[in-house]
C-alpha cells in the first residue's frame, strides 16, 4: 500500500448537518414571506431585497478580503442578514440607506467582533434599529400593501400605530393574518411567517421554546392588560414584527441561550419588553428592541441555564477530596 | 426516569447476520505488552520458545495489570519494540506461528473454592474489558467485600456502528454467558443481574430472554438505540437509575458493568482452562470487499486480518481499531489485533476524506446532545482562556469522549479533540496540585 492512512481524533464519521444547510433552510423558509412581500408590496419588495442580499454579501466578502481571512460567504449566513434586514424595511426605502444598513449589520455588528457566530448582537435587529434611529422618515413611512400596481405609494399608519393613537378603525384580523396592512415589507403577512417557522421547526433548525415563549408571553399579557380581550390578544401577536422576530430572529443561534430552559426565559423576556415598549413605550413597536435588549442578556442567560452536569460533584467538594 | 440524551447514528450493522469464521492461518503473531490499562506485562519468554494456543507469553506487573497468552503455537521470534496506536513504544513478543494450532496441554478446567479464587482466576485469564476499554477484569471484581455489589449489569449494548462481535457473542455463546451469570452468582453473590441490549437487536434481546428465564434475579433490559447506549455511566443510568458520581466508580454505587463477551469469555476459562487467546472481531468498512465476522487470534495483523476478508475493494484512506465513534485510526497494518479489539474498519478515501472546521455559529447542538451535560463550547473558552479552575468548572474532566459533540457539530469543530487535551491539561494540573 503506497498510499499513508490518516490518523485522526474520533468520531470518524459526521453528520451531514453543516453550517452552510442550516442557512439554507432558513432562506428556504423566508421564502414564503418573500413571496408574501412581493404580492403585497410589488416587485419594488423583491428589489430592495435583493439590494440587501448583494450588500451583504459583497461587504462581508470585501471585509474578508482586505482583513486576510478566509471568505465564507459559502455558508450563505451574509445572505440569510439580507433577507432578514429587508424584511425588516419599509418597501419605500431608499437603496442607499438600504446599503448602510446591509453594511452596518455585516461589517460593525458581525466581522467586527469575529464573523459568523461571534456576534453578541443580531445583525439585522441592529441594523434595523440604526437605520431607524438615523434615518426615521423613511423608516416610519409605511405604505398601504398595493399589490403590482406600485405606481404611486399611499402612506398609511401601521395598526400598531393605529391601535397606539387609539383609532377604532383598525383593520380586521383576517387582514392582519394575510399581511394586507402596512408595515415593514417582510414582517406582516404572519401566516406566511408562520408556514417558515414550522419549516424551521420541522428541520429542527430550531425549537419551539424561543417562539413558542415570545409569542405566548405578548398574548398573556395582551390578554390581561386588555380587559381579556381575545381580540386585542390576537391583534397584538399578529401585528408588527412579532412573527418575523420570534421565529426568525430571536432564534438567532449566536445570540440567544443554546438550552431549552435558556430560550424559554429568552422568549418570555423578549415578550415582556416588547408588550411594554408596545403599551406604555412611545414607540408603538417594540420587537427589535426587546430582541436587542435581550441579545445584550444571552450570556447571563446562557450561564443561568446551564444544562445540569451528570454526577457531577461541586467545585469546592473536588478540592477537598 | 429521564433520559440521558444522545445522537441516533446510522447502525451499519450489515454483518449482524454473519456468523464467525475462524481465522487460523497466519504468518506472524505479535504479542504488544500494553494491550490494557494500567502496567505493562512483563514477558516470560525467550527468543527461541516454543509456545502453544493458550501459553502464558507475558505476566501481569502490579495490581492493575493483565497477563497474556500466545494465540497460536510456535515459536518465539524476537522480543522487539513496537508502536501502538497511542502513540507510544513497547515491547512485544513476535511469534513465528507453526500453523498447527495445537493449544496448551496443560491446560486445564479451573477449580474455584471461593470468592477469592474467582476473582484469582479472572485475573489469570487474561480478560480485560473486552467493549473495548481494556480495564483489567479480575482488578474490576476485586472489590472487597462482595456484600458491596448489589447489581450487575451486562452489557450488550453495542451502540457503536457496524460493530456487531457482542451481537454474535450473545447469538452463538448465549450458554457461555449464562454460565458466566452463574458463577457470578455463586461467587459474588450478585443478587441482581441485568443485562442491558439495545432496542435495535430483537434476535440478541431473544437470545437473553431465553437464558434469563431459566434463572432467577436475572432480567433483560431493553434499551433505546440511542448512542452511547453503550458507555458505562449511561448505561448503569438506564439499568438501575443510579448515577456515578464525578471521580467514582461504578462499584461506589454497588454496580458492576461486565460486557458481555467479557462474561462469557471468563466463563469459557473456567470450563475450559483456555484463556483469552482469541477475539471475535467485525471486520467492516466502506473499503472492505467481504465485510464479516471472524474469530481472530489476538495476535494477528491487521493486514492479515483484512486479506482474510478478501483484501480492499478500494484504497482504504483511514483504519480504525474499533467503531466509527469511538474508535482509533492507525498509522500502518503492521499492527496486531488486540485483547480489547472488537473491530476493524477500513474506510475508503473519500469516507475518510479529513473535514474543514468553521466558526462555531453557537447553535448548542453540542450542549444540547451531550450524555453527561456538558458544554463542549465553555469547554472551548475554558481551554482557550487556560485557567485550569475554569475547566474544573465546566467538568471538562467528565467528559467521556464519546463524539456526538464533534459528530453533531455543523461547522464541523474538532471538539472532542479539544476536550481530550482539556481533559489531559486538567489532569496534569491536578497532580502537580497534589504533589505540593
């Protein structure tokens, strides 16, 4: 035999789940919302997305590039930021500003710190927050959904702005479910959202506790701090960006708790500070801030729930003996 | 009762259905002084011997110690240094076979008196933890005061993929383990008997049910074939419910684990006089071309063990002593079949082709799959951060280093490389701790 053998540490053999898959899946799921986007705000949606997409890419290779590290836009982790951080957009967007927010997400939030699962913050949420902080004319101006007549825009209120205000007239839930209100391009037809995240749940890229905690926690306390209203509780968890945060990104692997007890506290933390800034806040959204906030807690949380050690004797026994 | 958690790993148990041949034609048989833990044997004979099929080659050195036995008849070629894959040099008695396998004659059926002779006689039987640990046995039954063990657990988990040598073991020597069951009875008193089989065998849970019946305080436990069913601490969890504390032993919570092929090779010395001179080993692999079951001398090359299975059917680019999870890739086929040796895989190039490791994307998979709880990315800072008391913090040392970390991982991290050195910095820490 010419040919040497290879020695390596065991297992010898891995699953087939890679970073790159896992990315994959999570495209595949936007892809409902995506479509959702499309039909709801005109192909102006698929544009801006795809601006985003490209930013994210192109910056994260570039930085790649000038820092000297290996580029990995391979793992298609620059195009899921993309998709996330235009879903996260008015489709009235400028393209510029759409291109400092892709560049913001990829270069100050994630390469920054190390790329790809170094990041202690949610590149698109923080982004999302930046461009709304910098820029928040275009990023408060929401269109009615006009379908592929997007001729001209007609602004409109979202429902959370308009259930803020205290208008009666609020759209109907049904409406809601299906995304024909204004609002962020990606995030308000939840139904679409919905099929994604069980996508995401039936691939096991990811779990229940994150989605399953944030959701129920914004309906308990909708319920109960509106006069135990069905209505006012389902209008909350289907308005705004709830779905597209509590499945897509509060589930962030980087930066959110990796145990199951950790992504419950996740959730129902990311729940009580988003129905906070919602009711008594004065923004009439809170989601991306609950999620920052929380993303900023993850190592407490991470420590906090811990996974308890098998037989395990306390540090101060094993000096001891 | 909790499950302790785990990966499902593809079985691969294709030769479950392949009884044992013999392999008896070799052209060299080679006798490595460290074929368990604890002090190497020391040889007893010279350049020159003549020896027969069950010759004591080597004595055991110390109390944790093992002899060794010729596997063929012949003679005494050299005693010479070899490598092992551990990486380390020792010596090795290299027999120059006679190809008559005449077996020793004087070896005879043991007579046993009492606790002490039995677990005397383990002890000379050369058997040492034969799932592939290579603990010496008759060390493992000397626990004192039999009173001490309330339950033994056999195991016949095989959790491993493609290995299925204890499948065979409780197929075609059922009789050899119950054997082994009673003289466990009669002389450690062992009230409780469970023998623990993975959901994912029906013949082998048959095969023990059968034998359980005839006895009392014996019973077959069905396990789910969950990797590592199989590892000590996971399987004394799911048989009896107890839990092993951190730096104990089995024994400390009055259990016992016996693989099975070790039960029913002790039995076999007893009945017969004929120590542990051979091994049934599956010899499978993406590069074999007869994948099967062979009762192997211990002693044999690997190389002679593969052309005994029709040779490669492509260029073999990794071979292991064992399973995929847990088993050791060697450098060369020089090296001889071992005690402890219960597989041999040959995986083609492209099975064997070496992944790339990405950034950790902290998705938990590891932290979330792993038996004993751990994290193998705080293990990771940990190490990183080089503070021993961080790593005692995490149980780094807990680690068993069964793979469904690095198994699971998708970016495909080295981790349970890297727990293994932890375990090994964390080690050398707390030794020099204890020498001040």
């Amino acid at each position: 035999m010419d040919q040497k053998l290879q020695i390596t540490v065991s297992p010898h053999i891995r699953s087939s789940i890679t970073t790159g898959g896992i990315m994959l899946d999570v495209v595949i799921a936007l892809l409902p919302a995506l479509a959702a986007a499309v039909w709801l705000f005109g192909a102006r949606a698929l544009y801006i997305t795809a601006i985003c997409v490209l930013a994210c890419v192109l910056s994260e290779l570039i930085f790649q590039l000038i820092t000297k590290r290996t580029p990995s836009i391979g793992d298609l982790s620059a195009v899921v930021t993309g998709m996330l951080l235009a879903f996260n957009l008015p489709v009235s967007i400028l393209e510029w500003q759409a291109i400092v927010g892709s560049v913001v997400a990829i270069v100050i939030v994630k390469q920054l710190f190390g790329g790809i699962g170094c990041n202690f913050a949610n590149p698109a949420i923080t982004a999302r927050i930046v461009l709304l902080l910098s820029f928040s004319q275009s990023m408060t101006y929401w269109t009615k959904p006009a379908g592929f007549s997007s001729g001209d825009l007609i602004s409109s209120a979202t429902p959370l702005a308009l259930a803020a205000q205290g208008t009666e007239k609020l759209p109907p839930l049904f409406d809601l479910a299906i995304g024909k209100h204004a609002g962020c391009m990606g995030e308000t037809c939840a139904l679409a959202l919905l099929i994604g995240g069980v996508y995401l749940l039936i691939r096991r890229v990811i779990t229940w506790h994150t989605p399953v905690a944030f959701i129920g926690t914004v309906f308990l306390i909708s319920f109960f701090a509106g006069d135990f209203s069905l209505e006012t509780a389902l209008y909350q968890i289907l308005s705004g960006g709830l779905m597209l945060g509590a499945f897509f990104m509060a589930t962030d692997y980087a930066t959110s708790p990796p145990t199951g007890w950790g992504k419950l506290l996740f959730g129902i933390g990311c729940g009580v500070i988003t129905v906070a800034i919602r009711l008594w806040g004065t923004y009439p959204e809170g989601v991306s801030f609950a999620i920052l906030i929380m993303n900023i807690l993850t190592p407490y949380i991470t420590k906090l729930c811990a996974r308890k050690v098998f037989g395990a004797v306390r540090a101060e026994k094993v000096q001891k003996t | 009762m909790k499950r302790m958690k785990g990966v499902s790993v593809p079985h691969l148990k294709s030769t479950a259905d392949s009884a044992p041949t013999y392999m008896t034609d070799l052209d060299i048989a080679i006798y490595p002084m460290t074929q368990h833990i604890g002090a190497p044997a020391t040889p007893v004979r010279q350049k020159g011997d003549t020896v027969c099929v069950g010759t004591l080659l080597a004595k055991g050195t110390g109390t944790v110690s093992s002899p060794i036995y010729s596997g063929v008849s012949g003679t005494v070629e050299k005693i010479e240094e070899v490598l092992l894959s551990s990486g380390n040099y020792v010596p090795a008695v290299f027999i120059k076979p006679d190809g008559a396998m005449t077996p020793d004659p004087g070896l005879a059926p043991v007579q046993l008196t009492d606790t002490k002779s039995f677990v005397e006689a383990v002890r000379e039987s050369g058997v040492v933890g034969l799932g592939g640990a290579g603990f010496p046995t008759g060390v493992k039954l000397d626990v004192g005061d039999p009173c001490r063990i309330q339950e033994i657990v056999i195991n016949g988990a095989e959790c491993e993929p493609y290995i299925t040598s204890d499948t065979r073991t409780m197929l075609d020597r059922s009789q050899d383990i119950l054997e082994g069951i009673h003289l466990l009875q009669k002389y450690l008193g062992a009230k409780k008997i469970i023998i623990g089989v993975e959901k994912n065998k029906p013949q082998c849970i048959r095969a023990m049910k059968q034998i359980a019946g005839s006895g009392g305080g014996v019973v077959v436990k069905e396990l789910p074939s969950i990797y590592p069913q199989g590892a000590e601490k996971v399987l004394i969890y799911h048989t009896t419910g107890k839990v092993v504390p951190e730096g104990g032993l089995p024994i400390d919570v009055g259990v016992i684990v016996l693989n099975c092929t070790t039960l029913a090779t002790i039995a076999r010395y007893i009945r017969t006089g004929m120590p542990l001179v051979d091994k049934c080993v599956t010899v499978d692999g993406s590069a074999v071309a007869n994948p099967q079951n062979v009762i192997v001398p211990i002693g044999a090359t690997l190389q002679a063990v593969f052309d005994f299975c029709g040779g490669f059917k492509s260029q073999p680019g990794k071979v292991l002593y064992g399973g995929p999870m847990m088993g050791v890739s060697v450098p060369d086929l020089h090296m001889p079949v071992l005690k402890q040796t219960n597989a041999l895989l040959a995986l083609d190039v492209r099975d064997a082709a070496p992944v790339d490791a990405t950034n950790c994307i902290r998705c938990g998979r590891c932290t979330n799959i792993c038996p004993i709880g751990l994290a193998p990315v705080s293990i990771a800072v940990a190490y990183g951060s080089g503070s021993m008391e961080a790593l005692q913090k995490v149980h780094a040392n807990l680690c068993m280093e069964c793979g469904c970390c690095s198994y699971v991982c998708p970016a495909k991290r080295p981790l349970v490389q890297q727990n293994k050195l932890a375990k090994a910095a964390l080690a050398a820490w707390h030794k020099q701790k204890s020498k001040k």
